[in-house]
C-alpha cells in the first residue's frame, strides 16, 4: 500500500487586511487511497459558502456557484445505507434539500464545510477548471462540559457522503479507499484546532469503514470506540393521539416555560459523555436558529394538574428542510414509501419527564403534525441506557452506530464512568439536531 503525499486548504474567512483575498494555509497529510488523479481538497466556514464563487476562483476551479451547489446537492443525496456486510438492517435512504446551503446552515451556523474536489482538465475563458465534487462533510463544533466542570473543544462530523458517479458502468470514485483520505482531513483539522475529541454517526455498520476509522485514528496518535444506536420509526396514524393532542401546550415562545424546560434537560443530561448544552443560552441559541428557520417546528410540554411542567421536548419537522427517498423498499417499507411518508419526518428530542408523561407527548404531538401540517411519520433516537427506550421502540427499528475518536483516554474514561446508568450502560448525547 503506498502512501500518497497529498495537501487541503484550511480557509478561516477572508483576509481582514485585504477583504478581496482569502486566509487560508495549506495542511500537507499522509494518504493511502488508491486514487491516481490529484484532488483539490479545501475546509472552509459555512458562512463562505454565499461567496464560494470567489473561493474556487482562487484555486483556479470553475467559479459557478450554481454548479457548485449542484454538486453538493448530488454527493449529499448518495443513499446512505443501514444495512451492515450481513445484510442486516431496514432502511437505506436518499435525503434531498428544498433548499442548497440554506437548509444545511439553518442547523449549525458555526460549522466547518470540507470538499473533496476532482479537477478536470477543461477549462473555461479564464482557465478555471471544471471539476467533479467527490465528497462533502460538516465538521461541528460540540464544545462540552465533563462531570468535573472543565469546558473541552469537539467536533462533531455531520452528513459524510462520497460519490457514486460512474463512467461506463463504473464507479469511479468508490472502492479507492478516499474515504480514508476524507477521515486524515477530519483528524488533521482536529490537531490544527486543538481538538481532543470528535464523535459522528456512521449509517452502515461496515467493518471497512471501521478498520478504516481504527487506522487513520491510531495513525494520528488518537484512539476510536464504537457505540450501537437505533433509530425508530412510527407512522403517525398509528401513533398519535387526538385525547392526547389537547393535553398539550405549545411553549415555543414561552420565556419562563422554556428556563424550567431547560433545567429539566440539564439535570438530565449532565451526567451524558459530550452534553454540548452545558448553559441555558447554548440550548436557546440553537432552539431559536431552528425555530425561526422552521414555522411548524414547536416546543410543546404536558402539564400537570396544576398547569405546571410535566413532561415535554422538542419536535423539528424536518419536512421543511428536507425529504427522504427510501431506496429499493421491501415489505412494510414498500406502503411508506408509495404513501410518501418520508416526504416529512417529525423528529423529536430533547425529552423530560416520566416516561408515561413522555409517552403521552409524542402521541398527541404526533396527532397534531399528522392534522395540522400532514407528517406521516415519526423518527426517534435511541441508545442503551436511554429511559424512554420502551416509549419510542417502533413498528422499525433501524439500527445504526456513533463512534468516538479521542486521544485524551484518561478523561474520556473518567467521563464514561461518570455517565453509566445502574445497568451499566455509557450514556453518550443521542439527540442533537442534525440533519
């Protein structure tokens, strides 16, 4: 296996001396993918993505930002798979934005874009060349709070996705082992950033990926660990619940109900391994950046008999985002998909309360997405030691893994203990909002 000499750019913004210029360094790392052609590798601020046009003008690639959005479009919807080497697992989908980059920026304003371009050797009338996207990748910041009270930088990788463009039947780009060189990017900007941990969701339980993730992780001096998670499906016309839907409160823009909202989340999720919403403007930052770009998404409680918090969370209506496209669906997945239930997915976090209060949350939310806004289905995460497992075990039960890459292994010991339940169980973050 030879190992390749390869480089990106690692853009901060534009240059504050001259606005008309971009700051940027150039990171050289070590690759073993069996790509021949170069590749124009580059990490840049969300926020640069209104003015990309100028970024590829500089790296002398076509300057069209229509094209470019195009191209993130078509490399984001590559089908993301649940199903391991076994063929174990329900689902395999295709996500589609109604909107390129709105959609994406709603959701982490702070996030670090990463691209993997393949350049061409057309050129237009200024000698930019074209190029072929191969592959896309949000890097997050998940700053958090450990059992001891120390505040640690993260990242949290978000949409992984490679190309599957073919040429002549053949895929040009996949079984090149570049998903390795994506994942020496990821960690070299983890050193660059002086990060010490980073977490991600890996949609196919594939044991190349993972050796891959073992390799490049022990290779930049860092270990990598593992975690089984699921993701339940629930159409709504069995789950909800109309008694239950008039029980509920909408306090979205409840000032008061959302501080005791917020003081039942931390006392619950203090004890979790990388809980991000370590302060009430942390969590009211990313509540009022969804709610704001999303109408329909809402905050509802169930109170109790005197009108106080119950039980309550946060249900995101990723339908006005997005919609997902099961690919090749067998049995039960069949009637969804020629329903269209994936065209909009409730997706509810976040949640408090008794599990039986919790129970009668999700049915009456449920009712209400399913009348007032026709979502047909509902998706909820879920992990060992999570309390409300029986509440949101559903029709399908998709199962998928998290994993963890570190290289302080003494702290994030220290922090899997303080987050175990009774039973045992390493109690991570399961429920950010993402998409």
């Amino acid at each position: 296996m030879s190992i390749k000499k390869r480089h990106y750019y690692f853009i901060e913004g534009k240059d504050p001396n001259d606005p008309s210029q971009l700051k940027y360094i150039r990171r050289d790392v070590e690759c073993d993918d069996a790509f021949d052609g170069d590749l124009v590798m580059m990490a840049f601020p969300i926020g640069l993505m209104k003015e990309i046009s100028s970024v590829l003008s500089h790296f002398h690639l076509r300057n069209d930002a229509d094209f470019f959005y195009s191209e993130c479009r078509e490399v984001v919807s590559v089908p993301e798979k649940h199903i391991n080497e076994k063929g174990e697992g329900n689902i395999t989908f295709q996500s589609y934005f109604h909107k390129f980059p709105e959609s994406v920026q709603y959701f982490f304003d702070d996030a670090i874009v990463v691209v993997l371009l393949h350049p061409q050797e057309s050129t237009d009338a200024n000698g930019n060349h074209d190029y072929n996207m191969i592959g896309y990748i949000h890097v997050n910041h998940i700053d958090f709070k450990d059992h001891t009270g120390e505040v640690h930088k993260g990242y949290y990788y978000n949409i992984l996705r490679l190309s599957e463009r073919k040429v002549n039947g053949k895929a040009i780009y996949r079984r090149k082992r570049i998903f390795t060189t994506m994942f020496s990017v990821l960690l070299d900007i983890s050193i660059l950033q002086d990060m010490h941990f980073s977490y991600a969701s890996m949609g196919r339980e594939n044991q190349a990926i993972t050796d891959a993730l073992k390799m490049n992780s022990a290779k930049h001096g860092k270990f990598c660990e593992t975690f089984p998670m699921y993701t339940n499906s629930h159409p709504n016309l069995l789950l909800g619940s109309s008694g239950a839907s008039k029980k509920l409160v909408d306090i979205s823009h409840n000032t008061e109900a959302l501080h005791q909202f917020y003081l039942k989340i931390k006392e619950t999720r203090d004890p979790l391994v990388f809980n991000q919403m370590h302060t009430e403007e942390r969590f009211l930052n990313m509540l009022n950046r969804i709610l704001k770009s999303s109408p329909t998404s809402k905050v509802y409680m169930l109170p109790d008999e005197n009108g106080n918090l119950l039980a309550a969370g946060f249900f995101v209506n990723w339908g006005d985002y997005m919609h997902l496209k099961l690919q090749n669906p067998t049995g039960i997945l069949k009637m969804i998909d020629s329903l269209k239930f994936t065209e909009k997915l409730l997706v509810p976090m976040l949640f408090v309360g008794p599990p039986d209060s919790v129970k009668k949350l999700i049915k009456g939310a449920a009712y209400i997405y399913r009348k007032q806004h026709k979502v047909q289905l509902t998706m909820l995460n879920s992990a060992p030691g999570d309390p409300y497992t029986k509440v949101k075990k559903g029709l399908i039960q998709d199962p998928y893994l998290h994993f963890v890459i570190y290289d302080r292994p003494e702290t994030y010991q220290a922090m899997k203990e303080h987050s175990k339940d009774a039973e045992g169980n390493v109690r991570l973050f399961i429920e950010v909002p993402m998409l």
